[in-house]
C-alpha cells in the first residue's frame, strides 16, 4: 500500500512523495474542493473558461510547459506522445497516454475509476491508464505496458506500478455479468463486490510487473475529498489524475 500526500498550496491535490523523490516523476490527483467551489475538470460540465483555468494553473504548479488528456470511451486505447507541446491538447477516444518527453503532463479524468501510474525508471517514461470495469476487462492495462514496449523499448519487470485513489473493493458493488466479465473463472466467490485496483494488480502481476502499489484512499469512502460518480448518485464533477517526468 501507498498513501498520497496532501500538496500545500494551490487547490486540492495529492501526490506520491516516494515517486518525486526516488524517480523524479510527479504521480498525482486532484481533490474535490468545498461543496460551494468544488474543484472541477470536467471539460463541458462546469463553466469553460473556470475548467480551462486551472487546467492552465495546474501545468504551471507542475512545471509542466504542455498537457495532453482526452474524452475518454471507457476502452483500451492508449495514446504514445513524443516531443514538446504548448498549453492544454484535447484528444478523443484514448483512455490512456504515455511519453518519454520531461515536462509534458500526461492526465486522465476519474470520479471512482481508478487511475493506473506505470514508470519505468531504465528508459524514464511513464504511462497513465484510465481503468473502469470495462477498461480493466478489456485489457487497458496490457494494452499500455504493450506501448511502452514498442515506443520504449521498457522491459516489464523494470515497471513499478501504482493503483492511485478509486472506488474500493466493499463499496463497489455490481451485477454478476460485470464480475464475469472482470474476474477469472470461478474467483471472486458469491460477493456482489469488485476489487478493481486488486484485479488490476493481479494482471499486473501476470505481465511480470515486479513493483506494485495500490492507493488506500476510497473516493467513495473519502467523499469529502474526492469525487465520487457512486457516492453521488452521478452527479459529482471529476478530478484528474496527472503524470510528469521531471527534467
């Protein structure tokens, strides 16, 4: 288990003291602020101009000279990022990206499902993965170890993995066609609950992911904090969870 770190100053946010420290990679998310200024980015759903802001404000607490995030489909595509960029870059369909360019923020937008850090400390590159039930099914975590092999040239067992802060496994409750689909024949028992940040350390493993961590903070549980889509009945905004190779 690893638990994120509350960052002073500007707005809400949470961070990976050890992975600053030992990698030189900033590994955070974003809080929900107070109930009459929640902390919103989600893009079309608070003012426009408020959500680009702090997204604005956000690359600059991060050093960060460009970011990249997307409208996200709940699936398995992964998006390589190489070189420079300037302010926010809005894509379509990737639930995830991945680079090995220093200073460029790579974020995807969670409200219970769990966002997936990778770093490969050999080759410095990093990749964030947006995991639901349908992603973690479909193989989104597999699909972004795939892209760091190919664009750079990481071997797996160098990976260290971490499952940041999502819905738990007691507060996650689902039908038995969702559990058939996420959990190996015959796992899992006779519960109604899922243990997505658990499953996706399982297929971590299998890849031969060697470091693994997983977050002990709940958004549901801790709906003080966080955005949470169950806690909320589907009302919440959503946080963004952020990745940076530092120079």
């Amino acid at each position: 288990m690893l638990t994120e770190s509350p960052v002073a100053g500007w707005g809400p946010r949470f961070e990976l003291d050890d992975w600053r420290a030992r990698f030189g990679v900033i590994a955070g998310i974003t809080g929900r602020g107070e109930a009459n200024d929640p902390f919103d980015f989600a893009l079309g759903e608070s003012p426009p101009a408020l959500v680009l802001d702090r997204w604005a404000r956000l690359q600059s607490e991060c050093g960060a000279s460009g970011a990249v995030v997307s409208r996200q489909l709940h699936g398995i595509g992964v998006e390589w990022h190489s070189g420079r960029s300037n302010g926010l870059r809005i894509l379509d369909g990737k639930d995830g990206h991945a680079t090995s360019t220093p200073g460029l923020l790579i974020a995807v937008t969670v409200a219970d499902c769990i966002p997936v850090f990778l770093h490969d400390p050999t080759t410095r590159s990093i990749a964030l993965l947006h995991a639901g039930w349908r992603g973690t099914a479909a193989g989104v975590l597999r699909a972004g170890i795939r892209l760091l092999e190919a664009q750079a040239g990481i071997s797996v067992e160098d990976l260290v993995m971490h499952c940041g802060p999502g819905i738990c496994g007691s507060c996650y409750e689902v039908g038995p066609e969702v559990r058939r689909a996420i959990l190996p024949e015959g796992e899992g028992g006779f519960s109604s609950c899922v243990d997505l940040r658990a499953e996706l350390a399982r297929q971590g493993r299998a890849a031969g992911v060697r470091g693994l961590t997983r977050s002990t903070m709940c958004t549901k549980h801790h709906h003080d904090s966080f955005f949470s889509h169950r806690g909320s009945a589907g009302t919440d905004g959503r946080m963004v969870a952020y990745m940076m190779l530092l120079p």
